[in-house]
C-alpha cells in the first residue's frame, strides 16, 4: 500500500529543493534497485508490484503496490515494476589530490545525461574519484541516477570549487581544449596512474579561471568534418587513450 | 505565417510512418538549420521568429512566424528561434565494403540519442559510412537528428540487412563483445585506415546470426567495476583507440 501522502513526498524528490531538505533520492528499475539493496547505501523505502522482491530482500524495508500507484510515483516513461528511495551520501569536501590519484574534474556539466554517462565510465575505467564544479548537474538527478546504471553507487563524486581544489596540486592537470596539444603527440604512460582530467562545461569549454591550473592542455584530433564531440564522448576518448596501451610486439 | 494545416502537417512528421510517406524531415535551431541550408539537401520550408535569416540567406523558402506558433511546431522543450522542413537523402542500398573504407556496422542501436552520438562521432572520427540493420533508429527521428549536430548532413548512413552487407567482404570485420579480445593486446596499425567496427545493440549486443562474420572479437578492457558501457560510449573508445596512435619517442 502507499498513501497519498506518501506519493506526493516521492513527487517531490523530482525536485533538487526537496531531495537537499530530505537528502534522499529516487533509484527505479530492477537492475539499479538490487544495486542499491546491495550497496553501503541506506534505503529508506521500496515500493514494488512483484512479490519475488520481498523473498529476496527478506531485511529490506518493502511493500506491495499496484501497477497504477507505481506508475504514479514513477518518473520512468513505463513505469519498472520497483521504486526506491534511498539516503544520499554525506556531503563531504574531497580529499586533496594526491600522488598515485586518477581524478576527473568536471567544470559545469550541465547535461544529467553527461554526466550519468561520464560517471558510469569513471567506474569502467576505475577513475578514484570525481569532483564537479558546483553548479555541474546534481547526481541525484533522477536522470543522473538512472544513466549511471548503477555506478552512482560506487563512485565518489564530490561538488567543490575547481580553483581551490586544483590550486598547489603535485598531480598533472590535463584539460581538453580546442587549442590543446593532439593525444598521441605529447608523452605518456600508458595506463596512466595518476592525474586530474579536467572536462569543461558542455558548450562553453573550461571557464577561464581554471585556465591557469592546466599544465597539459589536450585535444582529440579530428578525422573528418564534426565541429566538436559532446563532453561525454570527449571524455570515454580521453579515458581510453589513458587507459588502453596500443598493441606492443 | 504559418496555416493550421501547416502546422498539422510539421506536427505530423514527429511520427515515423508520415515522414517515410513525405520523405520528409524536421530540423530546429540556428546552428542546425544553418548548416542545412548550406548543405547539398533540399529544404522545403523554413519558419522564423527572427528577421536576418531572411537576408543571411535570400534563396531560401524562409516565412516569418510569431514565437507562438513556432513553440506549436517545435518538439524542443523551448522552440528555437527557426525550424526547417527538408528532403530526406534518397535511400540507397550501401556501397559494397572495399578495399580502403573505413565503416560502422550498427546492429540494432535503438535509442536516438545514441544514433544521433555514433553519427557525430563517425563525422569526428572520418567513418567512410554508417550501415544500420533496418530495426536501428530512424535517423530522420527529430532527436537523432538534433543530437548528430550537424553531422547527419555529413554523414552517409545506410539502412541494409547486416548478414548479407557482411558477407563475402575483403575487409575485417571487428565486433565489440564481452568475449572479445581485450583492446591493446592484439596488432592493429593506429590511424586504422579500413575495415568495419561492428557495434551491437543496447542491451542485447550483437546477434548471433551477426556473429560469424566478425572476425576480430574485440573487448574495451575494463579497469573498475561497471558492468558495460553503453553503445556510444564503446563507439567513442572503439573510434578513438583506431584512429588515435599512443605518442611514440
């Protein structure tokens, strides 16, 4: 069962104001639901229309609802059988930049599906961790959590100031830039163990103030015609050519 | 101006089955519209809300048209200042692959958005031509179309049966599969200058009947947790660690 109440307070954590006032958020679907029950995080709630979920999280905090209901709370095109609210992880400063760390920074991406994406493919390419700008999208977006596929879960995104973070850091800081040099064209060593990749805002690039704490500026070189590749691809890109070693004999 | 009957007629064509019919499609906002204007296709009609597109390009069938109507017409969440109705590109069976091409054999991806990311990258990337099974996404489906920014005017992209495309082909056929041979760990000479990448679809990957004729199974090593990645994101580290070359001394 769930009251109306109930529903209208699940509505609401579609909205950043209410999910920072509660620190929860919403995960939906079978695949992200069984990661989140199996994950550190605390789940508040779950609500499903299947009664194989009760038998198999017999410690979890679940309760039957019709179809309707959970179309109702659902914010998925086809609402996906579970529905769960969960505690957001404490809000803490990131640790500092440190030798021997991998790290993303993200300067004001915007788009939730970016910054999903450029999540789960921290977790693929085991970045430590992430730290965003903080007016970057919220991952507890719904859309955020949802295209992460569950690696929301494992990966530290912290929000802080790129300019206090990356100042006296004793790590590269490698920025994508139009203007910077072509990967394959400076030295490195592949996989790379340690660095700050700094990823800019979806049309405006890395703002002019982390400029300066750049010390190697990349791009992508082009092959053919398209004027920019979006910042999620620049960064699957950029990871890969970080990551995977070219054939050696 | 713009008629009622217009405005039902663009409305008609965010459907699949009335753009096959008009061989008819949708494209919104000034950098797209731009670019379709000063490509080889055929515009049938364009509508403004701003002036100047008149006199930046005099020949073409430009009608101003209030904010209003325009939000009616559109299928962005905000309505773009103009929007453009043009001819699709004759449908053609694709070229037979040869020696020297480069092509992206696309085995069912089925969401737009990741339609409209592998056709920008495959611009990027200087991809020869795209050959799509026929249950792929529509390219002319207004969300491709807007997220290939571009690049869709650029890009020739096939719709072919991928059994009989790949038959009795001279080049390699890679297959991007979890049992495939991890990236690095098999020669290849970067920049890749022909064969084909296959790509499966989103949660199915490739088909069994597609998979004797890959012969390169190819995996993107994984270094942290996530389970998969998804179809664009593997096109982008498939395109990059081809085409890009580690720095050599």
């Amino acid at each position: 069962m769930i009251s109306k109440n109930e529903l209208k307070y699940i509505q609401s954590l579609y909205h950043k104001k209410a999910r920072d006032k509660e620190k929860l958020f919403i995960v939906e679907g079978p695949k992200m639901v069984q990661e989140l029950l199996e994950s550190p995080f605390t789940v508040q709630k779950v609500w499903t229309t299947q009664q194989k979920w009760l038998k198999t999280f017999p410690k979890a905090p679940i309760e039957l609802i019709d179809e309707q209901h959970l179309a109702k709370a659902s914010h998925l095109s086809t609402a996906n059988e579970i529905l769960a609210i969960a505690q957001m992880a404490e809000h803490k400063n990131p640790p500092r930049p440190a030798v021997g760390s991998f790290i993303l920074a993200l300067d004001g991406i915007r788009d939730p599906g970016n910054m999903g994406t450029i999540i789960r493919m921290a977790d693929w390419f085991g970045v430590d961790r992430i730290v965003a700008s903080p007016d970057s999208a919220d991952i507890y977006n719904p859309k955020v959590v949802q295209s992460t596929m569950g690696s929301i879960f494992r990966t530290s995104v912290y929000y802080a100031p790129l300019e206090a973070y990356l100042a006296n850091n004793p790590l590269t800081v490698y920025g994508a830039l139009l203007s910077g040099e072509p990967l394959g064209s400076f030295p490195i060593s592949v996989p790379v163990k340690e660095g700050i990749i700094v990823i800019g805002n979806e049309s405006k690039g890395i703002r002019q103030e982390i400029l300066p704490f750049v010390t190697q500026a990349v791009k992508i070189p082009a092959f053919g015609k398209a004027e920019s590749l979006n910042a999620a691809m620049a960064t699957a890109v950029l990871l890969g050519h970080f990551k995977i070693p070219s054939f050696q004999k």
